[in-house]
C-alpha cells in the first residue's frame, strides 16, 4: 500500500473542491427539492436527504479516489452512492492509515427549510482521535478548521488555509443548545442560560443555531446524545482546538475512536468554560440520579 498523504496535503488537496461544492450548494438552496426521505430515520432531520448531499458526496469521492485512490473513506450517503463499493475501507484503520469522512450537508433540515447555518463538514480520522477538520458554511461565505494539535481557525471561502485567522470564540451568548433526546435537563438551566431544544424549538420559519453555533459565539455550550464522527464529534474537535472543554457526559476524557461504535462517540458535553462546563455536568448528573 501507498504511504499515507498527510493531513496538511490532503486538506490542501481538497480545499478548492469543497469551495466548489459550497458555491454549488449555496447556489441550489433555493431551487431545492428534497428526494424521498431516508429510511429508518430517528427524527426528522436525519430524514432529509437532497440532490445537494448526494452531488456533493459524489464530488469529493470522484476527487478523492483520482487523487488519493488508497484512502479510506466514509460519507454520509455511502449506502446511495455508487463510489462506495471502490474504495478500499470505509471504517477506521490503524494508526497513521486515516479515514476521510464527509457530511455533505450537516443540517439538510435546516438547508431545506432555507436556513443560512448549514454546513459541509469533512474530517481526517487517526485510529484515535481526529486529525483534522474542514466546516463549511455556504451561505455565510465562512468556514473553520482545525488540525491536531495546531489550533483551530476561521477565514472566508476566499482565504487559502495559511490565510485564516486563529478562531478566537469571545463572550460567547449565554445559550445551551440540547440535541435530540436531551431535553429532560433543560429544566435545570433556564435559571441561567437560554435553552435551546433542537425537538421542541426547531421552526421552518425561524433560524435557531445549530450546533455548529459553538463556533460563531451564539452558543455557550450544547449537549448531545450522541458524537457521531461525521459531525458533532467533528465540531466539537474545531472547539476543543480553540479551547474549549469537550468531555463525554459524565466528565470523563473522550475515549479512543477505534474504540467506538457505529461511528459515533457517546455523548458529549461542549462547553466554552469551566464555569460552564460544571453546570452543564451538574444537570447531567441530577438527572441520571
């Protein structure tokens, strides 16, 4: 097998092609309409699946098995796409062997219903932890990335990755945002924060933040059930390079990637301060007594 591209040459790499799915996905928001839904889905937003996930994923496959034919890759719409069955893994592999993972669309509910605070989110997993991370906001001409170890950055989709600027997240608003599932600790925060219920406040008509509002300062933290590598896990490793806490649930240290299921990390708590941090723990551990 091929040496492994390192990850500065394979965010260098791919870096143009996905400005072009951003232009491209920006451009089709409007014009969209959202296919069949997916199966088995859980809510309503792993439901939605448009032309836009699919073109893109494509995209960044055709790009990646031309480029790096050798990759390990894993998309959100592998089970659609044609690409899959021509790459050589699709799982993690051993330590310096990374595997690319791609969210076309993180947010496609959100991108249906014409919100701006959608994202492509594409990551560089170790058999670890991740190596490194590339989010894209379209219709806000902005994204973010970070790599282990180095910091974590933000510029406009003009900017090259030398170009961008050290993410520096300041007086963040006082607002939680809980994910699917987690609202029985809301409760325990209105007293000091905003609380923000993915389930219960998600509207058509009127934008609330996503998770990805951890890193534009509309968010001061956020809990979720569950850290799937594709994506939440993704932006919670962007925070945590620019200095956040990011821990499991109950406190612990996240645990290795490779040891993991599904994709998926467990759940996590993203915090932008201790003080935070210790709250958000608190309401999590009143509510497992």
């Amino acid at each position: 097998m091929s040496t492994t591209p390192t990850t500065r040459l394979i965010l260098e790499t791919l870096l143009p092609h996905l400005k072009v799915a951003a232009a491209y996905a920006h451009f089709l928001q409007p014009k969209i309409a959202a296919l069949p839904p997916k199966e088995q889905g859980k809510n309503f937003f792993t439901a939605a699946l448009t032309d836009a996930d699919l073109a893109i994923q494509n995209l960044i496959e055709v790009v990646l098995l031309a480029t790096f034919p050798e990759i390990r890759f894993f998309g959100e719409e592998y089970e659609s796409s044609n690409n899959t069955k021509y790459f050589r893994a699709t799982k993690l592999g051993s330590d310096g062997d990374y595997l690319v993972t791609l969210d076309p669309i993180d947010g496609t509910k959100f991108y249906i219903d014409g919100h701006s605070n959608y994202q492509i989110i594409l990551s560089i997993l170790n058999s670890d932890d991740f190596e490194a991370v590339v989010a894209i906001s379209p219709a806000q001409n902005v994204y973010f990335y970070a790599v282990r170890g180095e910091g974590a950055f933000k510029g406009t989709l003009e900017m090259s990755l030398e170009a961008c600027a050290p993410l520096q997240i300041t007086s963040p608003k006082p607002s939680i945002l809980l994910g699917w599932g987690m609202n029985s600790v809301a409760h325990l925060l209105k007293d000091r924060y905003k609380v923000i219920d993915i389930a219960t406040d998600y509207s058509s008509d009127i934008q609330i933040p996503n998770l990805n509002g951890i890193l534009s300062g509309d968010l001061s933290g956020a809990v979720t059930k569950s850290g799937k590598f594709i994506d939440s896990a993704a932006l919670a490793f962007i925070a945590k390079e620019a200095g956040w806490i990011v821990t499991t649930l109950d406190g612990s240290t996240l645990p290795p990637l490779h040891t993991c299921q599904n994709y998926s990390l467990p759940g996590l708590i993203v915090a932008a301060s201790q003080s935070v941090h210790q709250d958000l723990l608190k309401a999590m551990q009143s509510v497992a007594v």
